[in-house]
C-alpha cells in the first residue's frame, strides 16, 4: 500500500516547478549570448481549477454552471472535464485511468464511501482549516459530517443531499384517472392497476442496471426500514440475506414488471425522466436529480407533477450526499481549491445550487421555507434521528464500490432474466455476501 500510495503520489504532481526549471535551462543552452543568463519573468496567472463530475442532464449542467459563476467571482476559473453517465459509473472509470496516467484533476465528484479508498492512498488533500472556519462540525448534519471525514480530517466538500426513495407522479395523468397520490403500498397498488388496466404504463423505469438495483433498494427499505436495508447493505449479514423479506423485496421486483413498459428498456435516467413528463407514464421512482430535471424542462413542482416518498417509507430517508475531493498534486492549487471547498458550504450558495439540483442543503440551519414541498420533506426526514436514515447502496453510500458492483450485477441479472426464482436470486445473494463477509470481515 505505501509503495503504490508513493508511487501514485509522485505520479501524480506533475510538478510545474520542475517543468518550468527545465524550460529554463533549455532557454540559457540555446541563447549563448545572454549573460548572465535569467529566466523571463512569468504573466500572472488567473487561478484554474479542472473538474471532473458526471453532471451532464440540464439541470445538473445548470446547477454546477451556478457553482462555477459563484467561482468565477472568486477568480478562480472552473475547467470543466464532465463524463456523462448516470450515478458516476464512467466518471468512476475515467478518474482512475488519469490518476495511474498521472494526469488527476484537481477537484473531482467523489461520493460516500469511494472518499475514504482515495483518501486512504494519501492522494486528496485535507480541508480541515476550512472546515474549522466554516464551523463544519456544527452546522452540517451529523450524517454528512461524518461522510466528509478519514481518520479524523476532513477531506471532501459537501454540496446537497439527494432523497432516493422518492415517487413521481406525472399529476394530469393522476387527475384525469381522479386518484389521489399513494401514501400506502396498498394505494400504490390500486392505481398502478387502473393505469395498467387503461393501457397505461403505471411506472417509467429503465433496465440500466443501476436503477434496476436503486428500485430494489427502495423495496428493502419498504419491507424492512432501515435496520434492516443497513444490515443488508452495510453489514452484508447472513441472517439478513436469507430474512423473508429479502425474499418479498425480490417477490415485488418482478411483480412491478406488469406496471412497467415491455419490454423494459435500456434508458439514461433523463430520458425517463422525459417519460414521466411526457405522461407516457404515470409514476417514478427515482432520487429527487429527477425533481431538478423536470423543472428545467419547464414543469413545476405541485403543478405539473407531485413528488412524495415511495410509498411505505414516508419517514425514512434513503440519501446520496454529493461531495468534491480536492486532489494534493504538488499543492500548487491549495489555494483555490480552498476557496471551492469553502464556497460550497455558504448558505447563499447550498440555496442556489440545490434548489436547481434537486438536492437539499447539507446544513442544519438551512431555511425549509425557502424550499419546494419536495425539497421540504426531504429536509426535515433527513434532520430526524439517524435510525431514520439509510445510506443508498447504489450511490456509494453503503459500502465499497466493488462489493457494490457485485450487488447491483446480481439484483440486475434477476430482474432481466424471469427464469431465475426469487429463492434463486436470494441464495446467489448469499454467496455473494459470504465472500464479501471474507473480505470485509463485517459480519
Ligand atoms: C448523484 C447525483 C446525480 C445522479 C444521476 C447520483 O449518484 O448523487 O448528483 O444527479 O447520480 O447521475
């Protein structure tokens, strides 16, 4: 680990001093007249910062240009390097090939538990100066505060919390069938049925393997809340995995089939997004980026289309928290990229950003009257205590991504292929979690 923490350390400074040394030197080789000779002094540069992110739809293109103007009045430019892909899958990919190639950005999109693998290699630098000013450990939510943190320093920036257990519910659609948003399973299942019985899909989803899993992990937390969503994904635990409500979790996954579109296809989450909007569905579940989407397509929130818990988890929260890494390099970018780290945290700009994001304020003493009716539950589940709260498996809030991956490829592979039984899926499941508990060792 040290030998490829130096190696990756060395790798990745691209040491300017260094460079600009060399230049020099050449210079004096080629100008023999010049005596004694001095390097040309350099202009002064305008501070830059490369960003790499996989916010790439409308809104999230909106909300991180709102971020980059708040930088720009700072003078520090934002060079955007943003890799489309929904949940950061090639961001994820890009990001490790330019370390390796020494070539890291300077700040990057790092969520949940990938902040702790970085920064255990020693590569992201530490903000706790900037968090101490801020009053971080005050004012941010417990949960953040405690995802920002590696071995007692602060090494991540947070930007908004995202709900993942939200429904959608495209609202002409829901008037025009005179049903009333569904609070209780049951009322789910009741208008599901009358769309589909009218020929209309009840739920827009896409077969994309992560939001096939992020369904699944909303099902979890509807059987069982989140002690038993934390010991399945967290935990990896035996006794949870073969729980019998595993089994209905599973059960209810392929029965929400019959509400979906057939077959079910291969969408980027915007497109079905655009599915709700255009009410060639009547209802989604989805994190609340799909609340910020439908907005910068021109629907209002109450108006156009309602958004509320899925159904049977109205008091849980099941999160995603967005956060920037500043990566060390040689710390010749220290300086702006404190200015970023602490920019992001300002009430000011935790209002603008996330009432485009969809997102909610990672403060505590944000002010709920300024938000949507969306953006206000999602706020005050999240202020409650922490037995409440459930770190999303998909979005690297529950454990590493390898273990993660190895979830999402099995839950995935029940869903597209009907031939294997829910019992099946439920033991490879297992197998699964019995390797992952040799690694892990979490059990
Ligand atoms: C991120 C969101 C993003 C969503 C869709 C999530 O992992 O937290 O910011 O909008 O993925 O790509």
């Amino acid at each position: 680990m040290t030998a490829l923490r130096a190696s990756l350390a060395s790798r990745l400074s691209y040491q300017p001093h260094r460079t600009m040394a060399l230049v020099g030197a050449a210079a004096c080789l080629l100008c023999l007249s010049c005596l004694p000779c001095r390097a040309a002094p350099l202009p002064p540069q305008a501070a830059s910062l490369q960003v790499l992110h996989w916010w790439t739809s409308a809104s999230e293109r909106k909300a991180a240009n709102a971020l980059a103007s708040r930088l720009a009045d700072e003078n520090v430019a934002w060079k955007d390097a943003a890799i489309p892909g929904g949940a950061g899958l090639g961001a994820g990919k890009v990001l490790r090939g330019r370390v390796l190639a020494g070539d890291a950005p300077e700040v990057t999109q790092i969520i949940g538990t990938s902040i702790a693998e970085w920064a255990e290699m020693g590569l992201l630098l530490e903000i706790d100066g900037v968090a101490a000013t801020g009053n971080w450990g005050n004012v941010l939510f417990p949960a953040v505060y405690k995802l920002v943190r590696h071995r007692q320093h602060v090494v991540a920036a947070p930007l908004g919390i995202h709900r993942v257990n939200t429904l959608f519910y495209n609202r002409k659609l829901f008037a025009r069938f005179k049903l009333a948003p569904p609070r209780t399973w049951a009322e789910f299942e009741r208008a599901a049925q009358r769309f589909k019985e009218a020929g209309v899909p009840a739920l827009a989803q896409s077969r994309e393997a992560w939001q096939v899993a992020a369904l699944f992990e909303n099902l979890a937390l509807v059987e069982g809340g989140p002690a038993f969503h934390r010991d399945l994904f967290v935990r990896q635990s035996q006794q949870a995995v073969a729980d019998n409500r595993l089994l209905a979790a599973l059960e209810r996954l392929r029965a929400m089939k019959a509400w979906m579109s057939h077959p079910v296809e291969e969408l980027p989450w915007t497109e079905v997004v655009q599915q709700l909007a255009k009410g060639e569905a009547a209802m989604l579940v989805m994190g609340d980026w799909a609340k910020g989407e439908l907005v910068a397509g021109g629907m209002a929130v109450d108006e156009a289309f309602g958004c509320g818990a899925m159904p049977g988890t109205g008091k849980y929260h099941l999160y995603s928290v967005d956060t920037l890494t500043m990566f060390a390099g040689d710390y010749s970018h220290m300086p702006a990229q404190e200015k970023l780290a602490r920019l992001m945290v300002t009430p000011p700009v935790q209002a603008e950003y996330n009432a485009i994001k969809g997102s909610v304020p990672v403060r505590r003493d944000a002010d709920p009257a300024r938000m949507d009716s969306c953006a206000r539950a999602s706020w005050s589940a999240f202020s409650q205590d922490a037995a409440m709260l459930a770190p999303s498996l998909v979005h690297r809030m529950a454990t590493d991504e390898a273990s993660k991956d190895a979830i999402i490829a099995e839950i995935h592979r029940y869903f597209v292929d009907d031939a294997v039984t829910p019992q099946e899926a439920q033991r490879r499941l297992s197998g699964i979690f019995r390797a992952l508990h040799g690694k892990n060792a979490k059990n």
